[in-house]
C-alpha cells in the first residue's frame, strides 16, 4: 500500500509539472531550432529524411504528429526550416500549430519523469522516488524544454531510461531483460546523437568504479551482442528501413556532419566573454547558473553523506560525471540544454541521500532537506512561464553577465516584445531578432527595420541580448543604460 501511495503521489506530481508545462505553449513564441525540427519531422511522415540529419528522427515525428492530424501537410519548402515556417503560419494558426507541436514533446517528460522514478526507487526505495521525481520536475530547464520541440528532451527521456535498463539488465541480463535494454538503445541513438558518447563514458566510469570480475564479463558479452543487434534493427526502422548501399544511410550522414560541426567549433558566450570553438569550463558554469542554487546545495550535501554511508549512488554520479565529461570536450558550447539528462543523475543522488536521512528521523535535518526542496521550487516558479530564461540566485537580475543564446534569449520572447510595442503605439522599430523567422511566422509585429550596428535609429530601439553577447550586435548598446527591459531577454531604448 505503502509503494501505490507513493506512485500517486509521484504522478502527481508530474501531473502538476506537466500542467505548467502546457501553460506555456501559447504564451512562448517558436525558438530558433523549432520549426526546422517539426520541418523535418514532416518530410519523414513522407518518407525521406534528407533535411538536416544530424538529428535524429524521434522527436521530430511526435512533434509534428498533432499537426498532422489537425490538418497539416507537406508544402514542398526549399529546406526543413522553411517547411516548419509555412506549417506554422501566422496569428491563430500559429499559436494552435505551436502548441499541438510542443504537445508531442511532452510524453518525453514522462517517460524520464518515470525513468527517475524507476532508478531512484531501485536505488533508495519509495520515499526516495518521490523524492527524486519532485526534484526531477521541479528543473526549470528541464521543464522549458519540456515544452519546446527540439531533441533535447527526446535526449534526457531516453538517456535516463536507456541507462536505467542498463542496470535493470545487467543484474541479470536474461532473454526479456535484454530484449527491452536492446529496444532502448536503438531509442537512444534515434533521439540524439550525443547519447551515443554520453552513454557509453557513463557505462565505462561506473566499470572502472565497479570492477566487475572477468567472468561477470563473459557471462553479460553474449546478451549485450544480442541487445546491441536489436538496437541496431530499431534504429533501422526509425530510419524506415531505408537503404542506399548501407542499411539507414541518413544516420551515417547525420553523424558525420555531427563530427563537423564539433570540429568546426559555434559560437558560444560564457561568463562575459565571446568564444568560436568552445571552452573546457562553459558546461560546468552553465550548470552553476542554471541549475537551481537549493539542488546544488542538496547535491553537494548528498555527495558527501553517500560516500560516508556507502549509499547506492555510484550509478548516478558516473552518469552524471560521464555526460559533463564528455560534454566538456566537445566544441559546440551551445545551452545547459545539451547535458540535460544530467538532471536525471543528479535528481537520483539528491534524492537517495535524503530518504536516508528521513529514516533517522531526525526532525531539524528533515526540515532543512524539506526547506531546500521549498526553495527550488518556489525558484522555478518564480520563473513562470520563461522557464528557459531563468538563472539562479547567483546570477541576480543580470543572467546576461553570464549566459546568452539558448540559455537565456532564444527567440521565445517575441511575443511579450510585440506587446510591449503594441501598448507604446509603435508602427516602426529597429530591431534584429535573434530568432528573426517570427517575423515570418507568428502574431502580428510592427514594421521592422535592421539594427544599425555603429548608432541607433530615431524611434524605438530594440535589441536581443543573445544578438548583443554573442556577436556584439548592436556595436552601439553595450554600455549604454536601456529605457525598459522586456522580460528578460529584450533590452528597448527610445531616440528622438
């Protein structure tokens, strides 16, 4: 009885998430990546998948499902963000296009919701799961991008539950076991490519750190050769059994312009600075911004009991430390938005830890785990609804002093900038919106000309905080004081 309570109580809290989640579908504008992802996701409902395959399918295909069947079809566009951009369209189309896309996503949420209940009640019992679940939900960042449609929650769903059945399987790797770590690996690889390196430096740390013995080895290689078989069969139908020489050729294709992207390096900000080709350090300062500052405090706390307790959390930590340290390699510094299946890892220690120290009944330390708890969340709320703009305690009311582009600004503010023109009067303003396609698709918006880069226009000056940390645009308005800020993403000056 005891065990249902808790999975109530633990599905209500998704519920509880998932509704914040839903409430931002139409109050949030399309950020930059999402219309080429349901764009591309339309042209596998046709049967190619030529556009853009350096992600994966998974997540592209649920998002443009809704869509679909609310009438939308093919458009023939030249590219999968000029076909997302036509499937959206504008005014009332937009915003109910919009949300039936964003809809799609939000089974991912549950599915890794369920993962971490999974993992933290094998690792800690009940009392632990819920724990983990209402840490796990309670993220801003995991629920902002819960709520957009891009692969990054495709990402933590299947990263989170593939690395749960690795351990569900490994404990006794028989004919069902491996059947279901098989099927989830060929989930992983179709949700993003980088689970392909983030999963198997996890597995690879928690080996070092286990030391199974040799013969523990052989008795798992015939079971995890007939997983990754299957795997691979599932990849291949996500790919609709495509072949051109080589069974799903896209994959490869998706892969190797992957490996040229890192190697070419993206533009990046972090901690004030512009960068090119990424910095070793821009992930661990992103998590120590973005991350709410009570889960820090919980997890730092947590680290230090478990070892001294001998707690089960050696899976989480290698989970969590194999992500970060692979990420940390990679040259495309782009948003916390990349490690976010870390959030999985880091919700299962925290939560573990603190079951512990409930069962000593110890009413003052209980307290203060119940107290932090309070605090993440009324620190994401507090965020509501641009989850995706928020920064902890640490960054203040200046986030851009820290972070910018997916993190930050990423489009999602167009909306609330169009409504601040609207309440002025407004007919004409500079302006280059960091997501510039809402110009194309989206509400109604006043005449928009070009931000000059050297002086501001006459009238109405706005400008993205992701344009201006990343590529210093406008040259103009570092420095200078705004008239309003806009959310927290838009800073707007007025020059007669």
């Amino acid at each position: 009885m005891a065990t249902r309570a808790h999975a109530i109580l633990a599905f209500l809290l998704v519920l509880i998430a998932s509704a914040r989640i839903v409430s931002t579908y139409t109050v949030l504008s399309h950020t930059m990546d999402e219309p080429e992802h349901f764009g591309a996701g339309m042209q596998w409902l046709r049967g190619e998948y030529t556009w853009d395959p350096s992600h994966p399918p998974i997540a592209r295909v649920l998002a443009i499902i809704g869509p679909y069947l609310d009438g939308a079809r093919y458009v023939d566009a030249p590219g999968s963000h000029a076909e997302g951009i036509a499937l959206l369209g504008r005014g009332d189309h937009y915003d109910r296009t919009l949300a039936l896309a964003r809809m799609g996503i939000l089974p991912l949420f549950w599915i890794a919701s369920f993962a971490v209940f999974l993992w933290s009640r094998r690792a800690g019992g009940p009392v632990a799961a819920v724990i983990a679940v209402f840490l796990f939900t309670t993220i801003p960042p995991v629920l902002a991008h819960a709520g957009l449609v891009t692969t990054d929650m495709a990402a933590t769903a299947f990263g989170i539950a593939t690395f749960y059945a690795s351990l569900w399987w490994s404990e006794r790797p028989v004919r069902v076991r491996t059947i279901g770590f098989g099927v989830m690996l060929g989930l992983a690889a179709l949700a993003k490519f980088s689970l392909l390196a983030y999963l198997p430096a996890a597995w690879l740390l928690l080996l070092i750190w286990r030391h199974p013995s040799l013969s523990s080895i052989r008795r798992h290689l015939g079971p995890l050769i007939a997983a990754a078989a299957i795997g691979l069969l599932v990849i291949w139908a996500g790919y609709r059994f495509s072949f051109d020489r080589i069974p799903a050729p896209d994959l490869f294709t998706g892969i190797r312009q992957l490996l040229q992207h890192n190697a070419a390096g993206h533009d990046s900000y972090v901690l004030g600075a512009r960068h090119r080709t990424g910095v070793w350090y821009f992930f661990p300062v992103v998590l120590g911004i973005k991350t709410p500052l009570a889960l820090l405090l919980l997890l730092a706390w947590a680290l230090v009991r478990s070892r001294r307790r001998h707690l089960p959390v050696d899976a989480g930590a290698c989970f969590a430390a194999g992500i970060l340290l692979v990420a940390m390699m990679g040259r495309i510094n782009i948003g916390v938005r990349h490690v976010l299946p870390i959030y999985g890892g880091l919700a299962v220690i925290c939560a573990v830890a603190a079951a512990d120290l409930m069962r000593e009944r110890s009413p003052f330390r209980t307290l203060v785990i119940f107290a932090l708890c309070a605090w993440q969340a009324i620190s994401g709320a507090r965020a509501h609804p641009d989850y995706l703009a928020y920064t902890n305690e640490i960054a203040g009311d200046h986030p851009e002093n820290f972070v910018a582009e997916s993190d930050l600004d990423w489009g999602q503010d167009m909306k609330l900038v169009a409504a601040f023109l609207e309440r002025r009067g407004v007919k004409r303003v500079a302006f280059t919106p960091y997501c510039t396609s809402y110009l194309d698709a989206g509400r109604e918006f006043p005449e928009v000309t070009p931000t000059n880069w050297y002086h501001p226009l006459p009238g109405w000056n706005i400008v993205s905080l992701s344009g201006l940390k990343v590529y210093d645009h406008p040259g103009w308005a570092s420095g200078r004081t705004p008239l309003a800020r806009i959310g927290r993403t838009h800073l707007a000056f007025y020059y007669p």
